[in-house]
C-alpha cells in the first residue's frame, strides 16, 4: 500500500472525492471531513487510493481508527505528523461512523486494547451538618431552658423572695414564669430573625402584651405594686445568670451573650414598664366597682396595716359591723373564675370575700351548711372580732400550706390543724428529728416506706391495731408485724414500756401517764418528715 502522510494540505485531493465532495453544505469544514458520508466516502471511483481520508468508515486512515495514529505519545510528538499511517481497515457499510479513541469497543483495529469500565458513582454519604450561627446556638440555650423544670423552679424560688409573691401559689408563680421566660424566648428570635453571623439586626422587638396581663392579674390578687416588682427583678436575675452559664457551656462566644444581655435587659425593661401599666389598669378599673371596693376593705383588714386600717365607716360600707364575730376563711383557689365559683358557695348574708394575696379569702359570720369533703381545701378559724382578724390570718396561711403539703381536702378548723402548722414552722428541727430515729432506713427501699407507712398509720388511729389494718386493708398481725419490724430495724420501740408507779407499782395512769405524749409526737413528726423526703 501506498504510503503517504496526514497533512492533506500537500494533496489537494486528499480528501478522497472531487473538490465538490464538501457536501455538508457546512462553512468551514474542509472537503472530506463531513463525517454523515457513506460507504464508499473516500474509497468511490472518483478517488480509488484516498489513503488519508479521515472520514472513512474505519477505513484504517480515518480518525475512526486511532490505532493508525501510533499512541498518544506518538500524536504529542513533534514527528507524529511523519509517521506512516498503519494498514487499512475495510469499511463497514451503511454504518455511520462516530470519532472512537483507542479503548472504545467500536474500534476493531486495536482487539488489544483493554476496555476502561466507568467509574461507579461515589456512595452518597451522610448529609453534612448545617453549622449554626452563635445566635441560634444560644436560642436553643434558652428553648432549653423553658423546657427544663428545674430552671422555672429556680426562677420561681428567686422570685418568691418578695414576701408579697410568696404569698401566692407556687403553681401561680410557676405559671406567669413560664409566659415570661416564653416571651423572651420569642422577642429573641425576633430581633435576631436573619440575623448572620455578625448579628446585624433589623428593626427593633415589639413589647409583648403578656406583661400587663401578670399586672392586671396580680391587681385583681390584692398584690402589692413594690412586692411584685421585687419578685420580677429577682426572677429576672437568675434567669440572666442561668442564660449566661448555660450559653458558656455550649460555646456562645462571649461578645454574643453580651449583645443578648443588652437585649435581654432592654426586653426586660419594657416588660416591668408593661407590668406596671396593667397594674395601674387594673386598679383603676376595679376602684370603679364598688364591689372591688369592698375587696380592698377586706384586704387592708387581713392584711393589719395600721397606716391602711379602714375607717369604720369603710368597714360599714363593706357589710361589716364591728360588733359581730366573724371567721376566718381562706382557699386554696387562685384562678379568678374559679374563686367567683367558689365565692358563690360560700357566700352567706352579712360576709365578705375577695382575692386576697392570690387566693379567695374572706370573713363570714357562719359557714354554709353543706360543704363537699372532697372540694377546694378551705381553712376556717374560731370566729373573731375585726380587731383579732389581723393576727389570724398569718396562721391561716401557715395552716393551708402544712394542709396542702399533707394533702387534705375540703373544709379544715385551724385548730385542728395544729399541730402540723406548728411543726411545718420547724424544718430543720423536723429533718434532724428523723434522721436521729430513722436514720437506719432507707428512703429508696420500697419495704422500709411500707414500714414507715404503717407506724404513721398507727399512730394517726390512736395507736389501734384494728383500726390501722382496716385502715391499711391488711390483717392485725400483719401491722403487729412490721411494727415489730420497724423496731428492731430503728433499735426503737413505736410503744416504750409505760413508766412505773410512784413505788415502782402499776404504770401510772391519768394526768401523770400524759409524759408519753410527747414520745408519740416525736415519732409521728419524724415519720411524716421521712416520708416527705
């Protein structure tokens, strides 16, 4: 075969047809690259030899046919243009011919040519984790902080440092934290809404309106201005210092917890001057009434203030005479709806009733004849005069809080609530009390609860083996049992051995036996204590 080279410029029929074999109609394109010809494009009668023809279907000197081109090496030379072209390659007709390089199975010329398989796609991995900004790292910090009881506990406890809060119901006090530290939450997210990470804000935060609801509520409560804003800025610190050591330990970077300090103290500023506005609110609308006009009677009679003492035409004008005896009422109702029911029931001609301090409270010179056993926990002193109510009511509060802590229900004498209000006062003494008689059990052990259990049982039914296992639903010897149990477990017995006679004769018996009182009560204090935990 005829060996020639690859550069048709020194041909001027290389392309292997007439110089009108350009039949692409294409500008731009040599004669004889139009790659749609034939068969016969560049072997037809017109040029028999068309050696270098680069359009022939795998014709051997086309580029159809790599391996006529010697390597890739061989191309890149400077000399590749001088090589001979290789043997030719008879065409395949009626096949139209594509560019193939030197591994493509499309090429016959080259049988040897391993075959590069395609590379499989890589395996999809796991999503990469969007970094957050600072700002949102230190929002979660605070949805953290709402859901957490033990933050609204502490803050609850900060705020209950006012007097005048802790006065109210810790569900009351735990509540509005909640709405308080939820409105932060959200003023946050507004203000840093977009921010990046330079936390460039735009407009500033709107106050929220759930403000001066708490001072509208806390008005219609009885609560003082001064006290309630006492226990706001209280609750208010230990938020900031939860918020600042909680952000810390989740890598907030310093300046941004203090760009939300400023904030937060910003947002907190307009939320007192919104607890403020409610109060005012609300005062005033109530002083329209003059049913809320008795209310603040009978709050400035409870409440003893000599220099808010109502006159006696003021105590007249409220229904009160000064010559009637009155008791002493007090719930455990806080909610306004909730004490305007209970107020409905309670309510006999010539008494009183309001919130006061957060709860329905009242004087009334009987009670109702029927009250549910099972109601809303009621506290009702001996009945008084208007000059003594002022030094009860205290011990009506103490007396609801040892009655709630018991658990009781439904209407109680302050009497007989007593003992627990006097022993409630002494916690420390309570709690070292029971470590000194029950200091060998263990509060986690589900059978040494079960003894304790018993003994209170026992003691509370005076001491009656019948009546504690009907008490109990278990057997008398059952109970005789686990007292047994009890005392060798303590190295005490619940029944010490009744003192001798005078002359070491019979036990005593009437006033003299009444030093075992005592015992009984040391016992039945440091039982309730340990239960209590």
């Amino acid at each position: 075969m005829t060996m020639t080279h690859l550069d048709h410029r020194h041909n001027p029929n290389g392309s292997g047809r007439p110089q009108d074999g350009n039949r692409s109609g294409r500008p731009g394109i040599p004669p004889g690259l139009d790659d749609r010809d034939g068969p016969n494009n560049g072997n037809g009668p017109a040029n028999p030899v068309a050696p270098n023809d680069l359009n022939g279907a795998n014709n051997g000197s086309g580029s159809d046919n790599p391996a006529a081109l010697g390597s890739p090496s061989d191309i890149e030379s400077p000399s590749a243009l001088d090589k001979p072209i290789g043997p030719e390659v008879p065409a395949t007709p009626g096949k139209r011919n594509r560019p193939n390089n030197r591994n493509s199975p499309h090429n016959p010329s080259a049988p040897d040519s391993p075959t590069r398989p395609e590379a499989a796609p890589d395996p999809p991995g796991p999503p990469h984790p969007v970094a957050k900004t600072p700002h949102r790292a230190l929002a979660d910090v605070l949805h953290s902080m709402i859901t957490d009881p033990s933050v609204v506990d502490e803050v609850v406890a900060a705020a209950r440092t006012s007097p005048e809060v802790a006065r109210l119901p810790v569900a009351e006090n735990r509540r509005h934290v909640r709405v308080l530290l939820a409105a932060g939450l959200t003023t946050f997210e507004r203000a840093y809404e977009g921010a990046g990470a330079s936390g460039d804000r735009g407009e500033p935060v709107e106050e929220d309106p759930r403000a001066a609801l708490l001072g509208a509520d806390r008005a219609v409560q009885g609560v003082p201005l001064t006290g309630l804003l006492r226990g706001v800025q209280a609750g208010r610190r230990r938020a900031l210092e939860i918020g600042v050591a909680r952000g810390r330990s989740a890598g907030v970077p310093d300046a941004v917890l203090l760009d939300a300090m400023l904030h937060f103290d910003r947002h907190a500023s307009a939320m007192e001057r919104q607890v403020i506005e409610g109060y005012h609110t609300a005062e005033l609308e109530l002083a329209r009434t003059a049913r809320d006009a008795r209310t603040q009677v009978l709050r400035r009679l409870l409440h003893g203030d000599p220099a808010v003492h109502p006159g006696a035409e003021e105590v007249l004008g409220a229904g009160l005479h000064p010559d009637v005896r009155y008791h002493c009422v007090l719930s455990d109702v806080a909610g306004p709806v909730q004490a305007h029911a209970l107020e409905r029931r309670l309510t006999v001609p010539g008494g009183l009733f309001g919130l006061v301090d957060g709860r329905l409270a009242g004087l009334t010179p009987r009670l109702p004849a029927q009250l549910d056993p099972d109601g809303p926990l009621l506290v009702v002193s001996p009945a008084l005069t208007l000059a003594e109510v002022p030094a009860v009511y205290p011990l009506c509060e103490r007396a609801l809080r040892a009655a709630d802590a018991a658990g009781l229900r439904g209407p109680h004498h302050l009497t007989d609530l007593a003992a627990e209000t006097a022993l409630a006062a002494q916690p420390d003494l309570a709690r070292l009390l029971a470590d000194r008689l029950l200091g060998a059990l263990d509060p986690a052990d589900g059978f040494h609860r079960e003894l304790a259990l018993t003994a209170l049982a026992y003691l509370d039914h005076d001491r009656r083996l019948d009546r504690t296992a009907a008490a109990l639903h278990v057997h008398p010897n059952t109970v005789r049992y686990r007292l047994a149990k009890l005392a060798r477990a303590t190295g005490a017995a619940l029944d010490p051995p009744a003192p001798a006679g005078p002359d070491g004769g019979a036990p005593a018996t009437g006033p003299a036996a009444g030093s075992a009182v005592p015992g009984t009560l040391r016992w039945w204090w440091a039982l309730r204590t340990w239960l209590e935990g």
